[in-house]
C-alpha cells in the first residue's frame, strides 16, 4: 500500500474502521490458465512472519476520497469544474473553467488526470498506449461473500487476472489483455465482452468466475492502458515557475504495480511538505516577486525530489506488466519457471517506499 498514509492526519479517520476496510495475512497464488499453480506465496500483515515490513490492503476509491474530503473546510472542492484554459497573468495564472468561469492563483497544481490541460501546458505530450485493455469490476453483495483475505492471481496466454475482497461484502475484480482484430469489436459489446472474459478463465475455480458473472454490466470498466514513457519526465518539466503536476498528470502508468494511487498521494505528502516550507518563511513586507520565487523553488524541490520514484515505478509496472501477461512461449516459460517469486517481489518492494511525513503543528 505504500508509507504515505503514515504521513496524513486524516489516517485515523478510517485505517482502523472495519467493515470498510479489510486487512488480514495475505496468499497469492499465481496460476496458469490450465488451473496448474505456479507458485504460491503468503505474507502476514503485521506480524513476525514472512515480511514484517508490508501491508497490503485493497482500498475503494470511493471511501478514501470521502475520507481526504472530510479533512477540510466545506467548500474547498468545486467539483465538475475541468480547466480549459490556462492564462498568465504577472505572477498569477488565470484558469478558464469549462463553466465559464475564472479562477486566479498562486500556485497551479495539475492533478487533472491522464489527459492532464496542466501537464499538456507545461509541455507534455499524450500518455502513450500500450495496446493492452483492462477491465475492472466491482461486486456489491447483500450478504457476506465469505472469501479470504487473498489476492489471487490467473495466468495465460497473452492475459492476466485476478480478485480480492474489499470489505467483507464487496469484491474488485481485474482481467488484462491485448486484443486482436477481432477481440476489439467486443470493446462496444459489454454482453460479449462479460463472456469473453469468462472463457479466457474457465479453467480458474468456479467461485471466481461466479464474482464476474454477478457483476452488472455498467459495473464493467474497459479502458486502455496507458503510461508516460519514462525517458518524458527525464527531459520534460515536472514544474515550471509556479505550476506543477502530480497524480496521472505526472505519472500514468499500467496498473500493473498497483502503485498508481498510492504514488499519487506520496506526491500529495511530498508537496505539501515543500509548499509549507517556502510559505512559512513568507515575511510581513515581502514583495510578490519574492513569494513568487519561493513558490519556484518549492516545487522544484518537489519536482526533484519525485521525478525518479515515478520513472522507477512506471517502468517497473511496465516491465511486470509485459512479462506477466507475456504471450509468446519464451516469455511465458520464463515468467512460469523463473520470473514468478521475483514479480512479486517487486510489487512488495516498491510499496515499502517512505515518501516521509509532513510536519502538522
């Protein structure tokens, strides 16, 4: 899950609030998809066993939003409010809402998704595809689904899947693969799309296949993956002046580490963090040119200090990504025999990340 909930006040607010969140000893077993298992491995949460440093929690993005959003003052959040336009004016930027309205700023901070206006300002391109598609699910049960506390993963040929428990009545579901020419005329087909999917896993235990076939149609979310390619945030700006990006406006990446939010909120906790310095050394009779300056090298700091964890990350999930989902027999003989135990290492690895703490009074 990452070290960054350690940094945030409002962990208190829901860490520890079951039902709503689930945390246990965790077992993921890696399958091919004649259901023979490859390789099986369990770690405990916080106990003397396998891996004291790691936790893994499958978090809803619903619960973690309300519980950010609580922490502050009514009104702070405009939602339905995307930027259009982006205006300089001295040492403001203007934003152009798609409402019509203005909103002038000190600081422009881009956390305005994969199709970033901000990031797109600042002189980065469009997040590059990877022609693989993924398909997320989520199934809300009225009673008790009584599965474990495991992820388990499925492998085959050119796809990869996988399940775990939420809570004690929800499950999230994933299946990712790269269509053919014909598998893409299922993308505007949520019926045959549900049936392709269930017989790419028919060889997985039927209890799985049974979370899938419950789900609603509109509950299905097909995307593109997509990723910015490392060697951008090499040579691109993370900031400029007083404007920056964080979240999927700096990083998209394929989900394949399942770090993206959790890199999100670490970037949220690291400028915080260099924001407050710059502002607390703000003098009474200061100038705005000085502010300004201040503003500057904060988020240079910021940008420095996250431009290399978010080039490690996306291409790590990358290469996971490729290998685990490998479709010729070289890659997937290594991925079997070889490759398995030290993918997820690296999943633990690049969780056990200390983005620090911020310093609240």
């Amino acid at each position: 899950m990452g070290k960054w909930l350690e940094g945030l006040r409002c962990s208190s607010c829901w860490r520890y609030s079951p039902p709503k969140t689930y945390t246990s000893s965790w077992e993921c077993d890696y399958f091919f998809d004649d259901g023979a298992t490859i390789s099986k491995y369990v770690f405990q949460g916080q106990r003397k066993a396998v891996s004291t440093k790691f936790e893994v929690r499958c978090v809803r993005r619903k619960l973690l939003l309300e519980a950010l959003a609580n922490e502050l003052p009514r009104g702070t959040i405009r939602y339905l409010s995307k930027v259009v336009a982006i205006e300089e004016s001295g040492f403001f930027k203007i934003l152009h809402l798609i409402d019509g309205t203005t909103i002038k700023t000190k600081v422009l901070i881009g956390c305005d998704g994969i199709n970033s206006v901000v990031a797109k300002w600042l002189g980065f391109k469009e997040a590059t595809y990877t022609e693989r598609f993924a398909i997320r699910g989520c199934l809300e049960l009225e009673t008790n689904h009584s599965f474990e506390p495991i992820l388990k993963q499925y492998f085959g040929k050119g796809f990869r899947a996988g399940v775990v428990p939420c809570d004690e009545k929800v499950v999230y579901w994933f299946f990712t693969w790269t269509p053919n020419s014909q598998d893409k005329e299922l993308i505007q087909n949520p019926a045959k799309l549900k049936q392709y999917v269930l017989n790419k896993l028919e060889n997985v235990p039927s209890y799985v296949k049974s979370f899938i076939e419950k789900t609603e149609l509109d509950s299905f979310h097909l995307a593109p993956l997509r990723y910015r390619q490392p060697w951008k945030l090499i040579m691109g700006n993370i900031s400029k002046g007083n404007v920056c990006v964080a979240g999927d406006a700096l990083h998209p990446m394929t989900p394949d580490l399942g770090q993206g939010g959790c890199c999100a909120l670490e970037d949220g906790v690291v400028l915080a963090r260099c924001l407050a310095e710059a502002f607390s050394n703000k003098s009474k009779k200061e100038e705005k040119e000085e502010e300004y300056k201040r503003i500057e090298e904060g988020l240079k700091r910021y940008a420095n200090e996250r431009r290399w964890r978010c080039i490690d990350l996306i291409t790590t999930a990358y290469i996971v990504g490729f290998v685990q989902q490998g479709n010729s027999k070289l890659v997937t003989f290594l991925r079997d025999k070889l490759f398995a135990p030290l993918l997820f290492g690296q999943l633990l690895k690049k969780s056990n990340f200390n983005c620090g703490k911020l310093n609240i009074p």
